[in-house]
C-alpha cells in the first residue's frame, strides 16, 4: 500500500472534511512540530469550552474522543500510515481533557499548554507503552487521552497548590 507524503495530503485536506478535521483545520501540516501547531489551534477552542457547565464540557471530550477514533483510523487508513504526524486531532482532545474544570484565564492556558506538550512528547510510562503496543485508531488517540489525563492531574495539583 502506498504511504502519502505530506505534498500529497497537503491538497486533499481541503477537499475533504474528514482529513481536514483530522489534521486540525491544516494545523498538522506545518514543516516542524505538527502536533505543538495542533495543539495550539486546539487552544482556542478551550474558553468556548470552558463556559459549559462541567457534565457538558465532559460530554463534549466523550463525544471528540470517540469520533476521534473514528476519525483517525480512517484517515490513516486512507493515507497507508498508521499514525502519520500531521494527524492531530489527538492532540485538539488530548488537550480539551487538559482543561476539563481547570479555571479560565490566560496563565492555565499556557500552564496547560506546556504542560500537555511535555506529557506528549516525553511519554512517560504507561503513555509510551499505549504508543508503541495499541494501534489504530484507538492507539493514534490513546497515548494523547492518556498525556491529557496526565496533564489535568497536574493541572488540578497546580490549581489546588496555587488556589
């Protein structure tokens, strides 16, 4: 099976919605860190999220994570590769359940942000055995499920520490 390059997502993210959302609105095009560029764009979603009560917050983080499997086991699909670094709507959810009944405000933001990236990208254990054992679209979402879970615990100490 032939593996698409990034040339060749490139146009097809945006004639097709599917891929489109999978790599973030393009946000995992970018040359260099795919996922911190998915990250960000997933960022500005979370105020809008933050004004839902919190049983609707979490409704919505069930909802993006189960479509995500979908989602990301298709795309990948498509495109010959089990989990091609420019699909980033891990990231958009593993980042929403970062903030899941964090307060608002511009320092959680970049507290989280940071603090996602690092879960992320240094994988602690278990999150770099999910990565490594568990694939498809279950696998591509649940090392980032499992990073934002982290996150938020972290999260929560620093807002129980800092009040």
């Amino acid at each position: 099976m032939h593996q698409a390059t990034r040339d060749e997502v490139r146009p097809a993210i945006w004639r097709d919605p599917w891929q489109n959302l999978a790599f973030g609105f393009g946000s995992g095009l970018m040359p260099r860190a795919p996922g911190t560029w998915g990250s960000l764009v997933a960022l500005l979603f979370v105020p809008l999220w933050q004004l839902l009560p919190g049983w609707g917050y979490a409704a919505l983080l069930a909802a993006s994570l189960l479509f995500g499997i979908w989602l990301c086991g298709k795309v990948a699909r498509e495109l010959g590769v089990h989990d091609h670094e420019g699909i980033v709507w891990d990231e958009f959810v593993g980042i929403w359940i970062t903030f899941w009944l964090v307060p608002a405000g511009w320092p959680w933001l970049l507290a989280g942000f940071v603090v996602f990236r690092v879960m992320d990208i240094l994988k602690p254990w278990p999150i770099s055995w999910v990565d490594r054992h568990v694939h498809g679209g279950l696998g591509i979402m649940l090392d980032d499920i499992l990073a934002g879970l982290a996150a938020l615990a972290v999260m929560h100490g620093l807002v129980a520490w800092l009040g």
